[in-house]
C-alpha cells in the first residue's frame, strides 16, 4: 500500500479537487494523510456547496463518515515528515496562494521529499507552492517540463489583480518550461520525479500520473 501525504485546501475549486482526489486515491488502494497548515478542520469556501457546484465524488465524499472524520483532523503540516510517505500531493484552489507558497514548513517538506528521491505533485493554484523551493541552489523547477492555472483562466474568475501573484508568470520567472492547454482543458505533465496539473479539471489526470511514477518505481525496486 502507497503511503500518501495530501494537503487540504481552502477555497471552491480546491475543495472540489480534494474530494476527487480523495474517491480516487483511497479507491486505488492508497493510504491518505490529510494535512494543513494549523491542523483540525480546513475551512471550507461555502461557494463548494453550492448545487450548481456539485459532482458525484461530492456527494460521495460528503456521505462518508470516515472521510468526513478525516477532513475535520488533517495533521498539521509542521509535524509531516517525509520518511513517513511515499509522496505529497498538492490540492488546488486559490488558498494555497496565501496559507502555503511562502510557508516554511511548507517549502522544507517538499525540498525533504524531492531530496529524498521521492515525487512531489501540485494542480492547479498549487503549483506556485514551487515558487521558493530549491534543490541544488536552484529554483525546482528550472528546466523542468511544468504547468498550472493560467492567465486566462485568472483572469475568466476575475482574480488577476487580487491573487499575489500569477502561477504562469511566476513559473516561467523561476526557469520553469510552462506549458498549458486551452483554459479549463485537462492537462498535466511529468517531468522527472515532478508532477503538475493546470487547473481543476486536470486533477484526476495528475493524481493517475503520479500514480504511474510511483508504481514504475516500486517495479524497479522489486527487480
């Protein structure tokens, strides 16, 4: 079983990628650890629970006792180590852009787990949780094949000027090769032990391509 450190965002699209995520990943057998920068329950963008923004994986996950269990005690992200987990994966939502792109603890276990030869994954807004990680004196992802929320799609929620910053911008500033599809298409790469997905859509295509780097290497482990 894949040991699996996952972060719980805040906002609307964030929340509807964590529960995705989460029917996904625990339905392939994997063991999930929510967690967040101050533990307990994330608070939750009352825009998720709209109708109009429900999908059945919602629905599910809002029938779950354990899920909802889970959600209500994610870990605080200070006491995640990486030698406890196989990889972290980065949920999206505009929340990461404020709790989490500058947040020590943050930055520290991503450089732990990328140095530790292990995959770190980030969709949509998270991406730019790479901004202030370094490996080897440089920016992560210099030279690296990355993607995440685009301009256009910044600017579709009427955002541009209130975000910190633009994921795209700031990816390519930092060296990263950006690359994207039409806004709100599925789109995700991988580029080395690196895993990135443009926007909420692309959520489940990331999670199953992080799934293959992880299955890939413990086939070569088992050689």
């Amino acid at each position: 079983m894949i040991d699996w450190a996952t972060l719980a965002a805040k906002p609307a699209s964030g929340w509807r990628n964590s529960r995705s995520l989460f029917c996904l990943l625990r339905d392939a057998g994997v063991e999930l650890t929510l967690a967040s920068p101050k533990g307990g329950q994330p608070p939750i963008d009352p825009r998720s629970d709209l109708p109009e923004n429900q999908t059945p994986a919602m629905t599910r996950f809002k029938q779950d006792e354990e899920a909802q269990k889970q959600l209500s005690q994610t870990v605080k992200l200070a006491d995640m180590k990486s030698e406890d987990f196989d990889t972290i994966f980065y949920v999206g939502g505009h929340g990461p852009m404020w709790d989490l792109v500058d947040n020590p603890d943050s930055i520290a276990l991503i450089e732990s787990f990328y140095n530790s030869g292990k995959p770190v994954a980030a969709v949509c807004h998270s991406p730019a949780v790479f901004h202030r990680v370094m490996h080897q004196g440089e920016p992560l992802v210099k030279g690296k094949r990355v993607t995440g929320f685009t301009n256009g799609e910044e600017a579709a929620v009427n955002l541009t000027h209130v975000v910190p910053f633009l994921v795209e911008d700031e990816l390519k500033r930092i060296g990263g090769l950006y690359e994207k599809a039409p806004d709100w298409a599925p789109f995700a790469i991988v580029d080395g032990r690196v895993i990135t997905g443009q926007n909420p859509a692309s959520s489940t295509t990331a999670a199953n391509l992080l799934l293959g780097v992880l299955t890939a290497e413990a086939a070569e482990v088992s050689r």
